[in-house]
C-alpha cells in the first residue's frame, strides 16, 4: 500500500470535498492517506518527500488558478512523483503552460472514484514500465445512481471552526460540507458542470449522505452546506434527503444551490424543504438582460427572477443570488440596471461585493465555443494559458475598464458592510461607464428580516472570481484564504 497526499487550495471556504471524499476511498483500500488545505496549511517539502503519490483538486476557476503555482513547487521538488488531478478544471491543468505533468500522471473529471483507485493501485509499479508520452486524461460518469461509498474521511484536515460559519445576526453556526448528487441535468452554456457531466447528474447514495451528516453534526456542525450543483436536479431524491435529515437532527439547518427554473417548477416542495431546515438558496440569477439569458441558456427571465425570489421569501427561505455582470453581449445599461435590480429586490444584504464584477469564463470545452454566435466570435482574443481557456474583449472598452475597476474594488471591500460595498460599487459603475446615477430605486416590501438577520455564510469570494492578492501570495503557506465565496461558477 502507498502512501497518498491529498491537496486543495480552494473550495469555497468549505473543508474540501475534493479531498475528504478520496481520501475515504483510498483509505478503504488501506493506503496511507494525509490531506492538506493550502488556503489553511503549509505544503512542506517533507510532505511531499514522504508521499508515494499526490492528488490534486480542482474543482473551480479559483481553485485552478491557486494551483498552478502549487503544482509548479511540486514538480520543483519531486518531478517524478507521480500526480493525479481531478475536478472540473482537471483538463485545463493539463494543458497549462509550464505545468510538467508526465506519464504516470492522470487528469480526470466526473465520477473519478475508480480511475483514482486504480492510479493508487499502480504507485508501487516500477516507474520505467510506464508508456512514454503525457499524462492520461479522462472523463468518467459512471452510473446513473452510485452504490454506497465509505462516508467522507477528514484526514487530518482542520476543525470545522476553522471554515465558512453560517452567519444569521448575533448567531453563528459551524457548518459541514457534503453533496447529495454531482453534475447537473441542464446544459447552461457558461457553465463548466455541462463540458464534463453533458446535462447529466449523479445521485449520492442516501445511506452515505446521511452517514456523512451524521459525523459532521457529532463533530459539531449545525448547519449543512450541500455543495450540489443543483439540489432540485433530482428533486425526489432532494425530499428523501431532507426529510431524513430532518426526522434525526431537527435542530439542523441547511442551504443548496438551485435554478431560477426549478425553484418555480417546486414551489410545492420548497415549503416541506424549509420546515425541515432549508434556510439559505444560492440561486445563479446571471443577468437582468433578456440578451445575456438567452445567449447564456439559462432556461429563465428576469421576470421569472422576480417570482422565484417571492417564492422563496414567502417560505422564509432567503436568496443569496449569484450574478455575471461582464459578458460579451452586456452593454453598459446591463451593468447600471443590475445595481437597481439588486436594490428594487431588496437584495443588497444578500450580495458579496464580488458579484457585481464577476467576468464570464471561457475555458476549454465551454459550450459557447461550440458554436459561438457573432458579438462572441468578434470578442474572442485568442489562448489565455495563464487563465486556463479563451480571452475575450467587449467591443466597448469602457465595459472592460469597468469591470476591472469593479474587481479591485470588490477585493477591498470584500469585508465591508453589504451597504457600504454596495454603494461604492454602484458609484464605480456610474462614473466608468459614464452614465448618470438617479439614485438607487427603494426596495419592494419583500418581507425579509433585517438585512443583518438574514442568513449567510461567512465567505465573501466566489468559485470563479479571480484570487485575490491574498489568496496567490498566500496559498500553500498558511494564509492563502482570507476571502472566500459560495455558489457555483
């Protein structure tokens, strides 16, 4: 048996899902397991001089990013180790510039449980026996339902003090991590979930999610934070869960992420949700253009927005929406309209400052590649290597420069009360893109609480924003996540 080192850099402020479930796996099979989080802890070359192989998480553009660097030390200090990369963003690792990953490396996506076992299997094997060439890269679903798994395994990786709280006024909550189901039924054309699961999803076992809640609520946790890409893509599976979850720990309460489409397609299952605990929706909004929707597949209109938003307050259930201010096709009234959206909804509370500069994505396999429309295919700037995928210009570069002073800004007010941070962006917006500001409309009667009564979890980043200067200088030493986010990019 070998012994395995577990890394991630960054997943959304949670204890990293990307090492607890391996790290579960791999012990079964009666490895050595040890597992790090670089936005936590230090990667030490004794580390890595005592490790057989080493697994990488990259769930995420964040995370990507942050890895780069973490992959380039590995290499400088064993080049023959051999690495195994998982994640949605595992493909554009191997194809980075500057990152050496050889043969007895692997890159996978989707269900990666056993090409992982089987790479495991293989440490011992005598290196020269491996074929010639780059590493091998997979994409795996698996089957329709996964069989029961060895519940998540924390290997050594911190407290769940030292991770995201839920926060709701003077209350804080400790908060575990676990999913119910990967991938995702809907083919949104931004999305990196669509280039590997191809509009599919995948149930976790019920006896394994229950099992993992079990452990993280004796450990402490009273809250839950499903990390699902939607928790209503398997919405019989979602009751099931909820009710169990419900029946044992009463006290506990829970938050997922879920579409505009079928928040309106459930509305009779959100109230059961929220009396067993649901009390938090992250909900991917995008836009307030008709435009942007449309070209994004969203499968929702702003209108549509409005309603889903009702539904969940008048349940008590609050919205922590999640926004892409900067595409090709915005024009600078897109960006204005946001902020009077955001206010009219009542939802400046509900917002981390990082939501109003978020820039579309482009990375490989992304489906608006396929067959780009013309304003995309006029905005494309060629490989972005150092991003993981395509670059893209607006056509008015005053949106670009807009968005780019929004980013900074949004860094330096990532801690900042949710109305300062708004009201600075706001201003930001209006001066850059030159359009006068008749002032913020007055919120609707949403019957929401206080805004510092409503629920939240305490990050502040978001899985496909840039790191902030804090998060590269520090990855990997100790101090690498001083912001982090929720949602999905």
């Amino acid at each position: 048996m070998s012994r395995i080192l577990l890394l991630s850099t960054y997943e959304l402020g949670a204890r990293p899902l990307g090492c607890t479930v391996p790290a579960a796996a791999l012990a079964a099979d009666g490895h050595e397991v040890r597992a790090l989080d670089l936005s936590l802890g230090t990667l030490e070359p004794r580390a890595l001089e005592e490790s057989d192989g080493v697994v990488v998480s990259v769930p995420m553009h964040t995370a990507w990013r942050l890895t780069m660097g973490v992959l380039a030390q590995i290499r400088g200090s064993r080049p023959d180790v051999p690495v195994f990369v998982h994640g949605l963003y595992a493909v554009a690792t191997a194809d980075a510039a500057g990152v050496l990953l050889g043969p007895r490396d692997v890159v996978a996506a989707g269900e990666v449980g056993p090409a992982l076992r089987q790479w495991a299997a293989g440490l011992g094997e005598d290196p020269g026996a491996s074929p010639a060439g780059g590493p091998s890269r997979l994409v795996s679903l698996g089957p329709a339902r996964r069989g029961p798994r060895p519940p998540q395994r924390r290997a050594g990786l911190a407290g769940l003090d030292a991770y995201a709280h839920l926060v709701r006024g003077a209350e804080e909550r400790l908060v575990g991590t676990l999913e119910t189901s990967t991938g995702c039924n809907h083919t949104c054309r931004h999305c990196p979930v669509p280039v590997v699961y191809a509009g599919r999803s995948r149930a976790v076992a019920l006896e394994t999610t229950l099992a993992e809640a079990d452990a993280l609520i004796a450990e402490g946790a009273r809250h839950l934070h499903l990390a699902d890409p939607d928790f209503l893509n398997r919405p019989t599976h979602a009751r099931a869960f909820a009710r169990a979850l419900h029946g044992a720990h009463p006290e506990v309460s829970f938050d997922a992420t879920v579409k505009v489409s079928h928040l309106l397609r459930h509305a009779d299952l959100l109230g059961e949700l929220a009396r067993c605990g649901l009390v938090l929706v992250t909900t991917a909004l995008e836009s307030t253009s008709g435009t942007v929707l449309a070209r994004l597949h969203k499968g929702h209109t702003a209108a549509e927005m409005r309603v889903a938003l009702e539904l969940l307050r008048a349940r008590r259930i609050e919205p922590r929406p999640s926004f892409l201010p900067f595409t090709p096709w915005t024009t600078r009234r897109d960006v204005t309209d946001l902020f009077d959206f955001v206010a009219e909804e009542d939802l400046v509370h509900n917002l981390d400052a990082v939501q109003y500069a978020i820039r579309l994505l482009l990375p490989p396999g992304s489906l608006l590649l396929a067959d780009p429309d013309p304003v995309l295919a006029a905005s494309l700037a060629g490989e972005d290597r150092a991003n993981g995928g395509t670059a893209w210009r607006a056509a008015d570069p005053a949106l670009d420069a807009c968005q780019e002073a929004l980013a900074a800004c949004a860094e330096q007010l990532a801690d900042a009360d949710a109305r300062v941070a708004y009201d600075a962006l706001r201003a930001v917006a209006h001066e850059r893109l030159g359009l006068a500001d008749q002032g913020a409309p007055r919120p609707r009667a949403s019957g929401a609480p206080p805004g510092p009564e409503r629920p939240r979890l305490s990050e502040a980043w978001f899985c496909c924003a840039e790191p902030t200067r804090a998060q590269l200088a520090g990855v990997g030493r100790g101090r690498g996540c001083e912001a982090g986010g929720a949602g999905v990019g």
